[in-house]
C-alpha cells in the first residue's frame, strides 16, 4: 500500500503531466477540427475531413486514458479517473462553443452532430474507464480512504447489466443531465464544463444512493462499479440531451438563441464537456454522497 505522503506526490506530479502537457497536446488536438472556412474549432462531428476529426478524439481521448492508466497503476482508480478529467477538461475547452458553431453552420439538424459526438466520445472514453476499472480490480482498497470503492463491479462489466445498476444508471442520467443542464445558463466553455463537473456529482451521488438502497445489508459502502454506471449515466445524457433540446425548444429556435446570445440549457454542453464532468466529478458525488450515509448510520 502507498504511503499517503507519497501517494499525494505521486498524484501532483501526475496532475502537472496532465495540466502542463497531455491536457494541451490532447487540446491541440481536438481544437485542430474545423469548419469548411477552416476559421473556426466545430464539433468532431461536422468537421471538413471527418477521418482526421475522429482522429483527434480518438488521440484525445487515448492520451486522457494513458494518463488516468499510469494514475490506476500507482495510486487508484478515482484518482485516475481524475487525472484523465483534468487531460479531457483541456479538450472540452479547446473545442468550439455551441454559440459559435450554431452560428457558423446555421443548421436546425446542429443537435443530431452534438448527439453522434457525445456517443462516440462517450464511448472511447467508457472504453479507457474499463482498463482503468480493471487495473484498479487488482489493488487492494485504500484504508486511509474511508469511502473508497472499486471502479468497476466484482463481476466486470457484465455486472453494469444488473437490475440495480441499471436502475441507478436511470438516475444517474436523469439527476446529471437536468443538473448539467441548469447550471449552463450559457455556452462559455469555463461555464459549461463547470456546469458538467456539477452534473457529475450528482450524477455519482445519485447513482450512489440508489445503489446502495438496493444493496445487502452487508454490502459495503460505496457499492463497487458505481463510478463506472455513474460515468456511463453522464455519457448517455449528453447523447439524449442535445436531442431533448432538438424538440425542445427546438433546432430553429436555438440557431436563434446562438445569435441574440441567449443560448443554455442541454443546447450548451458539447460531448467532452459531459466526458470532463464526469471523470472530474463523479468521484466526488461518490464520496460526499458515501459521507453523508455514513454519517447517518
């Protein structure tokens, strides 16, 4: 077991690699995808030369998961989930705000791109959770962590297919995508990705709660894999949020929104800012939510 004095070392140094370095190159990355005028960053989605535009996720989002492995091989998993957040932060700030984009293509269909970006990013990075999980499955818990858990379930991620994880996912998606989308009341990139990591607590507290309704009385607490479902509530609602805001209040209406500048709500968040919210604050519901059970038993 890590000593705390050297784990906290270990960890900072990591976080300066993903601030100084793996955040900026992934960045680069993401904000080299552009428009038809090759003026602007757009979605991955809309991007000129698609094969070079998923690329670059697909380079971002490894190195956030190079990044979160090298933090699940020496410390844990939250604080590898973490330190993959702080790398994929850098891409979501890096990538085109919603405004801009609604505003350069001008296109009422602009929700279905942000859908299929949310999906795919979404995917790639549940993909580098899973190593992440697995690798943190074969170190012992942390008992200087009074809630730590697993990033995975006992079972794998066949486990995730379970009645109560799927019910938590339910609520997971439901509290972070509503939470999300309160918070951004605008698309300015500190803003949504703020708004994000709020979703992603409570989405982890969530997701957290109902687990552990449903869990054995001898269970212990924080049920293992809720960080995973919780992640994975996050990606499915920043896929099913830019469609609620396609019926509601509409595509027209938010091409509109773009230009008075009035544009919020599940219009707002591009697909890295719910990837950077979860890995960023999933953890932290978690643990707060952990707390506040302990504290009442």
């Amino acid at each position: 077991m890590i000593l705390p004095m050297r784990k906290a070392i270990i960890y900072w140094i990591l976080a300066a690699v993903a601030l100084l370095v793996a955040g900026p190159i992934a960045g680069t990355l993401v904000g080299g995808v552009r428009t038809d005028a090759g003026t602007m960053p757009t979605l991955i989605a809309a991007g000129v030369a698609p094969v070079s535009a998923w690329g670059a996720a697909l380079g971002a989002v490894g190195l956030a998961a190079v990044v979160g492995v090298v933090g699940a091989l020496t410390i844990n998993g939250a604080h590898a989930m973490n330190l993959a957040g702080l790398v994929l932060a850098w891409c979501a700030c890096r990538s085109a705000p919603m405004d801009a984009v609604l505003r350069d293509l001008h296109s009422t269909s602009v929700p279905v791109a942000m859908a299929l970006e949310a999906l795919v990013v979404g995917a790639l990075c549940l993909v580098g959770l899973v190593v992440i999980g697995k690798i943190d499955r074969t170190k012992p818990l942390d008992a200087s962590e009074a809630h730590a858990t697993h990033v995975l379930p006992e079972g794998g991620v066949r486990a995730l297919l379970s009645a109560s994880m799927v019910g938590s996912c339910v609520a997971g998606l439901v509290v972070g995508g509503v939470v999300a989308s309160l918070v951004a009341f605008e698309p300015l990139k500190g803003q949504t990705i703020f708004a994000a990591i709020v979703g992603g607590v409570g989405a982890g507290a969530a997701v957290n709660l109902v687990a552990a309704s449903r869990a054995g009385a001898h269970t212990k607490l924080p049920v293992a894999g809720v960080p995973t479902a919780a992640v994975l509530s996050m990606m499915l609602a920043g896929v099913v949020a830019p469609l609620v805001a396609l019926v509601w209040p509409g595509g027209g209406t938010l091409v509109e929104q773009a230009y008075s500048g009035t544009l919020s709500g599940p219009g707002a968040l591009i697909g890295f800012d719910w990837a950077a919210g979860a890995f960023l604050g999933v953890p932290v519901g978690v643990s707060w939510s952990s707390s506040m059970m302990h504290e009442k038993h």
